[in-house]
C-alpha cells in the first residue's frame, strides 16, 4: 500500500513550481504543484487509474476545478486523461467554463467540455452541444446538436478615447 501511496503523491502533488515532466509528442510542459481535496480517494494500479469521489477540488497556481468526481488515467507513471463529472465548474481569472462533463487529454493538449457546457469571459457567454479548447494551439471548437445550437453573447469592449470611457 505504501508503494501506491507514494505514487499517488508523485503522481498528483509532490511537483514542484518549475519542474518538467515528459509530455511525450506534446513537447514539455511546466506544471505547478496540484493539489486534489475530496470525500475519498481509490487507487487501482492494475488498471491504471485514480478515482476522487465527492466534493472534489482541484488547484493548480490560478486554476481551480470542481466536480463530483474525477479520475485520472496513467501508463507508466505519466498521466494520459483526466476525467472530471458531475456539476464541473473550471475558474480561472475572468474565466469560468461550467459543464456535465470535461475532459483533458494530455498527449492531444486539449478539454473537452460536454453536458450543457458554457464558457464565460468577462460577459461574454459561449454555449452549444460540445466545447473542445486546444490549449496549445489557443483555438476553440464549439459544435451544436440537434437540439442545441451554438449560441455566442458578446459585448464589445469599452474604448478610452482621449482619455475618456465611451
């Protein structure tokens, strides 16, 4: 037991600020310590996978995630998806994306937000079917369905002309 549980702490929250892990294709990538909180945890070396159940919160620097559950799927030691449901609710500043469902695929770089999802910034809203934002890549897909179109409220920016807010 001892060995998963030093694992999991590799795994998860022994990082550092500053250090890199191997993304394989992706290039590197800098992570900053993670920290998990949630009503129980479970371990399954065999298949590769750790299980967060109730109230989960996860912090990352300015990141901060809430979901019922989350599982993290690994090979050899490296994460490969992570897996977030129930009422998901990702903060960042003057960001928020709320979803069923959300899902990170490392090698891919990319979140996938399913279930009702809508991205917020500022008061700017996006919705639809299906969200999939290409973290490398800074693009965004956001696909309808047959019962939900895309739908985009944007408000334009306020200018400082001579000084003044028009």
């Amino acid at each position: 037991m001892r060995g998963v549980v030093g694992f999991i702490l590799l795994i998860l929250l022994a990082w550092a600020p500053g250090d890199t892990i191997n993304a394989g294709d992706a290039g590197d990538f800098q992570l900053e310590r993670l920290t998990i909180t949630a009503d129980t945890m479970y371990a399954d070396r065999k298949k590769q996978v750790v299980r967060f159940e109730g109230n989960v919160v996860a912090e990352q620097k300015d990141f901060t995630m809430h979901a019922a559950k989350l599982l993290i799927y690994y090979k050899e030691e490296e994460i490969k998806e992570i897996v977030a449901m129930g009422d998901v609710v990702i903060r960042q500043p003057g960001r928020v994306a709320t979803s069923r469902k959300a899902v990170y695929n490392r090698i891919e770089r990319s979140i996938v937000l399913t279930g009702s999802p809508k991205v917020e910034q500022g008061k700017d809203v996006v919705t639809g079917e299906k969200i999939t934002i290409y973290i490398d890549q800074e693009k965004s897909i956001v696909e309808g369905g047959a019962n939900k179109r895309v739908k985009a409220v944007i408000y334009p920016k306020e200018q400082e002309t001579s000084g003044q807010k028009r």
